[in-house]
C-alpha cells in the first residue's frame, strides 16, 4: 500500500483511539488520590509515539514487559495487568 | 473463503458459533485444553473435561460438518500446584491414542514461576515421549517477553525437540522474530483488548513474511471473537493482498504444521 493508502484506511481508526487516549488521561488526572504504576508506564511509553524509528508497536511492548530473567519464586495471582511494576503486582 | 481455525475453546461457546465459522468457510476447528475460568478441585475434573474434548466436542462440531482435533495438557494457570498438574499429567497417556488428539497443549507458562516451568518441561518430556505435536501458550501482557524466553530456553534445552514440531502461539510484535529465528512456529492470536487485531496481525506477517505462522482466534467464554480469522483475511484483502496469498496464510499453513499429526485429516 502506498503512504495515503494506509491514510485512507487507518487514519479515521488512529483519530479515534488517540483522542480515547487523551480522554484517558483527562480522567485519570481529575479523579482524587494516587495513582499506581500503570499511569507512570503509560506516560513512560508516549515519547516512544514520537520516535522517527521503525518498530514503535515493539518499542511500547517492550517498554511495558517485566525486562527480568529468573522464574519467581510464586505466583502472585493469574493475571496480568498490563505494565510492569516493578515488583509482583 | 476457506480456512482452519487451529486454536479455539469451543466448549465455552454457543452451537450458533459453530454454525457462523462453518458459514464463513472454516473447514476444521482444533482446540487446545485450557483454564476453565477456575480451578479445578480434582484431576477428575481434568478426566471430565478430556472426554469432553475427545468424544462430546467432536460429536457437537460434526452437527455442522466441521471436523473437531483437540490438544491435552494442564494449563500453566494450574500448573501451581505441582501435586495437582502431576495427577493430571498421568492421565494424558491413555487419551493420546484418541482419534481426534493431535497432541500436548496448549501448555507454556502465565506468571513465570519456579513450579509453572518444571510442569512445562515434563509436558515436554511427555511429548517427546510419545512423539506428539506441541502448542504452546505465551504468557499475557508484561509477562509475555519474559515468559517466551524461558519457554524458548525450555524447548531448546530438550534434545528430542525438533522445532518444526511445535508452534508457540500468541506472539506479538515484541516477541515474534525471536519465535521464528528460533526455528519454530509462530501463532497470531486474534483478540479484541489483548494479543493482536487483525490489522496489527497483517503488520507482523507483512514484516515477518508468511512461512510458518497461523492466525487463529483463541475464542473462549472471554470476550473474544470466533470469527477473527476471517475478519483478519478480509482485512488483508482490503490491503491488496492477493486470495492466493491470504488462502496459503489461514488454510495452509495450518494444514502444513497439523498435517504433522497423522490423526489430522480433513475432506
């Protein structure tokens, strides 16, 4: 596909997801208390957007995974939540 | 359109979802043992269910023509309890020999524990014993990197695997080219708010190529969708993909990879 191709197919897509995003933010910022690791991991992955490089889909999935090597010890629950923090969440 | 659906929980889905994946050209549906959305309390509970996927799941798919394969295992979400997956591991051997198995799975790793790695390598070993096919589950999320490592250094570690013979299901951008550099098979996993959509999936086979990877839809009593495969297919049409090269994509090499198994035949 040429550049536009893909503008004519995926911008309307990208428009709507990135004002989500904004949205997102807009409501976690004017909710009262603290936040936890997941908003510092959003914001730590936004610059990645900006980047003229290839591979920005692999960049904020990088940016998001446990980057530790060793099985743990146990489990702490089934899920996954999306970032890591650092720690078992 | 026709196509293979090689990873799919049909025991949590409706007789209608059959019928609309028949509809939309699926000519075989392969489902790998999985979570329950619980724990079961027993290996009972896991010799119930394996007769589910080996006499009453077939008989359910066949209503509407569609040949049903199943893949046995414990999944890695029990495999905590070693005691447990050990009990459940003892009973796979006398269900091998059933004619839809095509083998051991969807086995792999969730969290990235001590006692979820030893139960995948002794699903390996117990693999390799019985000379059966692998698929194995990546874990989700910020897990998944990690978790794809030590199931990659795992498999490697076992002499007997041979790479062709087992596909690492649900890669995504960050994960995939370690999966195919390493000689095995790749799986895209088609799912609504985690894994790919269908126009991520097109991205990564336009840049990883075609050759041994499968599309498949791991729907579950999750919000998933059955029809993600041919959601995916149109999807690279509407890219300029040719038929040819879409049909090789989600009807080939899924024939290529099951065909491995001699029990996987389909009209």
């Amino acid at each position: 596909m040429t550049r536009q191709q893909v503008l004519d197919l995926y911008f309307m897509d990208a428009r709507c997801k990135l004002i989500e995003l904004a949205a997102f933010l807009d409501r976690v910022e004017r909710s009262d208390g603290e936040a936890d690791f997941r908003l510092a991991a959003i914001r730590e992955a936004l610059p990645l957007l900006q980047s003229a490089q290839q591979d920005k889909a692999k960049a904020v999935l990088l940016s998001l995974s446990d980057p530790t090597k060793e099985p743990l010890l146990a489990a702490p629950g089934k899920g996954a939540c999306g970032a890591w923090p650092g720690a078992p969440c | 359109m026709r196509y293979i659906e090689p990873h799919a929980h049909m025991v949590s889905r409706t007789t209608a979802d059959y019928e609309a994946m028949r509809l939309a050209g699926c000519e075989a549906v392969c489902e790998p043992a999985f979570w329950a959305g619980f724990d079961r309390s027993s290996a009972d509970g896991f010799y119930d269910y394996f007769c589910q996927l080996t006499d009453y799941e077939p008989k359910r798919a066949a209503r509407f023509g569609l040949p049903h394969f199943s893949w046995l295992c414990i999944n890695p979400k029990e495999s905590e309890d070693m005691g447990l997956a050990r009990e459940v591991l003892a009973l796979i051997p006398s269900f091998l020999e059933r004619p839809n198995v095509l083998g051991i799975g969807e086995i792999g790793l969730n969290k990235n524990t001590r006692n979820e790695l030893a139960i995948l390598e002794e699903h390996i070993d117990l693999a390799a014993r019985f000379n059966q096919l692998i698929l194995v589950h990546t874990p989700h999320l910020e897990d998944k990197l990690k978790g794809t490592k030590l199931i990659l250094d795992a498999l490697k570690a076992d002499s007997r695997i041979q790479p062709g013979r087992v596909i690492i299901d649900h890669v995504e951008e960050h994960t995939v080219s370690l999966v195919l550099d390493a000689g095995f098979w790749a799986g895209i996993t088609l799912y609504p708010e985690s894994k790919a959509t269908p126009a991520r999936a097109a991205d990564m086979v336009e840049q990883a190529g075609m050759q041994n990877i499968w599309l498949n839809c791991a729907c579950d009593w999750g919000r998933s969708e059955p029809l993600a495969v041919p959601q995916t297919a149109l999807e690279m049409r509407r890219r300029g993909h040719c038929a040819t090269a879409v049909d090789d994509l989600i009807y080939g090499n899924p024939l290529r990879f099951l065909s491995q198994s001699p029990r996987f035949k389909i009209a």
